[in-house]
C-alpha cells in the first residue's frame, strides 16, 4: 500500500514539476495527444486500404474529415495509422545514440589516455562521413523497412556529436570539488560516476535524448521523401507526404490537406518534443525544483 | 610534542610540479613537514604559494612528482589497498569554496548518508538518519530535522561549510585539512566557525592541518599549534604560533605581519612596518634563483641571496627559517 502511495506521490510530483514551466506544459500535452493518436486511436479507427476511383482527392466531408487521397483512401485514417513507426523509430533511435553517447562520452573522459584518444578519433572520423548521402547508398542494398535496424543505423551515425558533448560535461564534472570529496571519503567509482556526476548532467542528457529525436523523425522522414525507404504496410506520415506529392496532390485545391496534415502532424510532434525540454529542465535540476 | 613518536602525517622533501603547455609550473618544491597526532599546524602564505596543492597531496589527491607523504610512518603510495583506504578515510580535506564541494543534486541526508552506507558504518537507512542528525548537531546545524531534506542551494555559506564538516566527519577521520576553511564565509560567520572547528579538535583529539592565507586566523586557531609560512612553493618559516607571530624572523614573515590592520592606532603607530624592495610576486613560471624571495627582500645580499637556496636552519625557540642572512646573525648572537 505504501509502495502504491510512494508511487502515486512520485507521479504527482512530477506532473507539478511538469505543469511549472507553461512552454513545457504544452509541449507535454501534445506529446499525450500523438501517443494516443498514434497508439490508441488505431484500435478505433481501421486503417483505409480500399481504392475508391469515384472519390480520387475529394475535399473534407462528414465522412472524410480531412478529404481522399489519390486512391480515394481516407487521409485520416492514414494519419491515424502513420505515427506510430515515426514516434518508435524516434524514440529507438533517439535513446541507442544517448545510450552510447553517454557511455562512450563517459569512459572516455573518466579513463583518459589512450582509450579517450581512441574514441576522440573515432569520433572525428564518424563525424566527417557525410551521413545522408550514406543513408541513400544504405538505402539501397539494405531493406531499411525494419523499425529496428532503421532505428539502429540513424542512431549509428548519430552518437558522435553527443558523445563529444557528453565527454566535455564528463571532464567539468569530474573536476568538481564534490568529486574530489567523494573520491577522499574512499567512494567507489559506482557511487562517483552514478550519484555524483550522472545527477548533474541528467537534464542535458534528457534534452540531448529529445533533439536525438526530433533529428531521428526528419532523417526518416527525408529518406522516405526521396523515396529511398518504404515501410511494409506502407504507412507513415512521411509516405503519405511522399505519395501525395509525387502523385500530384500539390496541384489540387480540394487536396491542400493530403499533404498539409502529415506535414502538420510530424511539425506539431516536433515541436511538443522541443517544447517539453523545459519541463526536463524543470524535473532534473534541483535548483529550479525548490518549494515543491 | 613527544619528538620520537611517529608523525601522523610526514612530507619529505615533497614536491610537485605541474606541466603547462611544455613548462613547468613549480607548485611544490621539496617541502618537508612532520605532524604529530593530535596538533594543529597552520599552513601560511598568499595565493599561489602552494598552500592547497601541499593539502591535497596530504590528502592523498594529488600524487607528489618527488619525495614521499607518510602516513603513520608508511609512504601512502607504496601501501597495499587495504591500507590505502584506511589512510584515505583517516586523512579528510574540507574544501575552501562551500558552494562547490557539496553536489547541488543531493540533499543534506543524501550527501552524508553515503560516506556512512558505503563504509558500513551504518547498517540501514533509519540507522544512518540517527548518525546524519547526530553529526549535525556536532556542527551546530541543530535542530538537524531542519536541514536533513535541504538542498545545498537551500543553504547559507556557513551551513554549508558546516555540512561539509559533517560530511568529512562521517568517516571518523584522524587528521582534517582545512584547505581555508573559513576563508569564502562571511566575516560574522568566521569566527562561530572556527570555534566550532576548535571544538572539534579538543572533543575528538583530532590532528589539524590547517591552511590560510591569513595570519589573524592562524593566530587564532593555532595557538597551541605550529605555523609554517610558505612562499612561491617553498617553507620558508616554520616555528610555534606564539613565536611566529610576536618573534617572526624570515623577512617575508615580518612582512605579513606588519600588513595586519591593527584596530588599535597606537599600536598601528608604533608596529614595525617592513618595506619591500618591490610589491609584485613572482611568476611561478619564472622563479627567481637562490632565495626566491630575495628580489623583494630588504635583506638581500648581493652574491648570496640570488645564488644558493637557503636551507631551514634551526635558529632556536623551536623555529627553523630558510634565510641565509637570518641564519647567520643568529648564529653569531648565540656564539657571542
């Protein structure tokens, strides 16, 4: 019972902390709203495979709220159905490239040397491949339909730049007088590393994960574009923008929402994400968390 | 002072030089110092003299590019594991700045506990909330309820310096270094600090070394103690409080002295003021030869001074200077 009252508090406290920062606030809302768009509102919306050649770029109706594409297909149901690879694919490849930022950063900085050489030139090299172009030349010998592989290679391409940030934070911290406190009171490396100098970076850390992100939804989002990547039940707010523009809904009044709703949406996704980094900043920084 | 027991803490001809982009900073050059158990020794001298980089490698911080830190008679970087975390525990340092050395992410209890869980001083966390508010109440912070939730930022300068106090005591240490301790708290909260810190010392019977840049807190809090002066990486004065500061000998030590605003003008009028032959302190990049202090010197000797270092030499009363001019008129008095 007191296990489920400790949660419940937890979850209060950070909804507050949430809810401090209005940007923040926003961005979180939103968020809510394409995690129920996206993984929720399939269930009741079934996703639109009929051609229908009488009904071919129709405007919104009471039955299409946002109109027909070129099959005739409902544009909602699609936009429904077309979040959930995009918010997945963001969100793998968005904590892979963390994940092995924060631990390549770290090891590089805490051991120094040799290895932290290493991996600094590693580093350089991975940040010099030109990472779309490469992406293309992937895209052909790969199938990238897979959600994970494709989230696997973006985040493979990704971590270099964090990992160096990551390492710069690392070098500061460690430098702290509370570092050295802690290394005089004998505490081990564990305690040193995950109390005392990952706490401090845990906001930039989280941010750093939501910008990881939003970069992960346009690499995607391009290489469907350029028609370089397709997903297996075709279906993406990104394919439905490529459809719509190489099938010629730009050149149709009654079609302006084909390819402005996909576009809205991965804008609005976007944007919530970016907007929430306040609330992080709120919920990991103690200084800002005072008097709640 | 038994002067045959073993000294607690023991640098011989320690020294510690720092690389800086091809060159060589001096920080530390060849000090050598023997603290007994329980006394206190003040490290004196102005910024950059290598007052911190001697406490940190008391502390066992910072290796020594020369020479050996012995604690309890054992060199501390030829120990075995075992006997270096029992050195590292015993040997705490309390940093200068209170608004860097706790880490703004934990609370108090966070920051204390830790040290107390890690070593298995205490067995649980009820257990350890017992020791927290005990220790804070040897500081001062009471009531210890008050400031067990707080965050660092929550806190004055001076109740952090006191958790950090806390936090060093957690591990029951035998000698503190107070790397200027009270220098960055306001001057109100100066003085229930270092009363606070003496209490300690004769509560607990711990080993003091404590470092300042200002002699009117030396004086203080080292009475019973020892001084030791340092400049530009070296000692260069070391004796019992009451004669450093009423007899000092090394020029640079009567130097700081006179500078000591004094709250009474008569005493003002009538204290010695030492002249300098210049203000500016040397680069620690470009120390002078010889003496290092002889381009400021109003001693200096033409052939002796900027020639040869001079080593301490004991001149009586318990007090070694390293000034060849002081040296020899003081052994020409005794011979007289």
């Amino acid at each position: 019972m007191t296990f489920v009252r400790g949660i419940a508090n937890w979850f209060g406290q950070t909804l507050r902390l949430i809810a401090r920062n209005k940007a923040g606030f926003l961005g979180f809302i939103g968020l809510l709203f394409f995690i129920f768009l996206a993984f929720v509102m399939p269930l009741f919306v079934p996703l639109d495979k009929t051609s229908r050649v009488d009904k071919i770029y129709n405007p919104p109706s009471a039955e299409h709220i946002l109109g027909t594409d070129f099959q005739g297909r409902d544009i909602f149901s699609l936009v429904v159905h077309g979040g959930r690879d995009v918010i997945v694919i963001a969100f793998l490849t968005g904590a892979i490239s963390t994940f092995i930022a924060v631990v390549l950063g770290s090891i590089s900085a805490l051991l120094g040397g040799a290895v932290d050489s290493a991996i600094m030139a590693a580093t350089d090299f991975w940040l010099a491949i030109p990472t779309f172009p490469l992406l293309a030349v992937l895209a052909t010998q790969i199938k990238l339909n897979d959600v994970w592989l494709l989230s696997l290679i973006l985040a493979l391409l990704s971590w270099a730049t964090l990992t160096r940030a990551i390492r710069s934070q690392v070098l500061s911290l460690r430098q702290r007088d509370y570092v050295e406190a802690a290394r005089s009171l004998g505490m081990s490396h564990r305690h040193i590393i995950f109390k005392e100098i990952l706490p401090n970076m845990m906001s930039y850390i989280a941010i750093s994960l939501v910008f990881a992100m939003t970069a992960a939804v346009y690499a995607q989002g391009g290489l469907v574009f350029l028609g370089l990547l397709s997903f297996s039940d075709n279906n993406s707010w990104a394919v439905t923008i490529q459809l719509a523009w190489t099938r010629g809904a730009i050149f149709f009044k009654d079609s302006f929402l084909n390819i402005m709703a996909p576009v809205a949406a991965i804008a609005l996704f976007q944007l919530s994400l970016v907007l929430f980094t306040r609330s992080l900043e709120e919920i990991f920084n103690p200084r800002l968390r005072v008097g709640v | 002072m038994t002067v045959n027991a073993t000294p607690i803490i023991e640098l011989d001809r320690v020294s510690r030089v720092f690389e800086q982009r091809r060159r060589q900073v001096k920080a530390v050059d060849a000090v050598s110092l023997a603290v007994q158990e329980g006394e206190v020794v003040c490290l004196v001298g102005e910024s950059g003299c290598g007052k911190t980089t001697t406490g940190k490698m008391i502390a066992g911080l910072i290796h020594p590019s020369g020479g050996e830190v012995r604690y309890a008679g054992k060199n501390i970087w030829a120990m075995s594991k075992d006997e270096f975390r029992r050195y590292r525990l015993a040997v705490q340092l309390i940093h200068q700045d209170p608004y860097a050395s706790l880490n703004p992410a934990h609370t108090v209890y966070g920051i204390m506990s830790a040290p107390l869980l890690q070593h298995g001083i205490v067995a649980n966390h009820k257990q350890a909330r017992e020791r927290v508010r005990d220790l804070l109440r040897t500081v001062d912070l009471t009531p210890p309820d008050d400031f067990l939730d707080k965050y660092p930022h929550q806190l004055s300068g001076g109740q952090r310096q006191r958790v950090s106090v806390a936090r060093a005591l957690t591990v029951s240490p035998k000698v503190i270094v107070a790397d200027e301790a009270v220098s960055m708290v306001d001057v109100s909260i100066r003085v229930s600090l270092l009363n606070m810190l003496s209490r300690l010392k004769r509560d607990l019977g711990v080993t003091f070394i404590f470092i300042t840049h200002d002699l009117a807190v030396a004086k203080h809090f080292a009475w019973e103690g020892r001084i030791a002066v340092m400049y530009l990486g070296r000692m260069i004065e070391i004796g019992r409080t009451p004669q450093i500061i009423n007899h000092p000998q090394h020029p640079y030590t009567r130097a700081l002295l006179s500078a000591i605003p004094e709250a009474d003008p008569r005493i003002t009028r009538t204290k010695e003021r030492l002249q300098l032959r210049s203000l500016d302190i040397p680069s620690l990049l470009n120390i002078p030869s010889g003496c290092s202090f002889h381009p400021r010197c109003p001693l200096f000797e033409a052939g002796l001074c900027e020639v040869s270092v001079p080593p301490l030499a004991d001149v009586g009363d318990g007090t070694r200077v390293a000034c060849h001019v002081v040296a020899r008129e003081r052994a020409k008095e005794v011979v007289a």
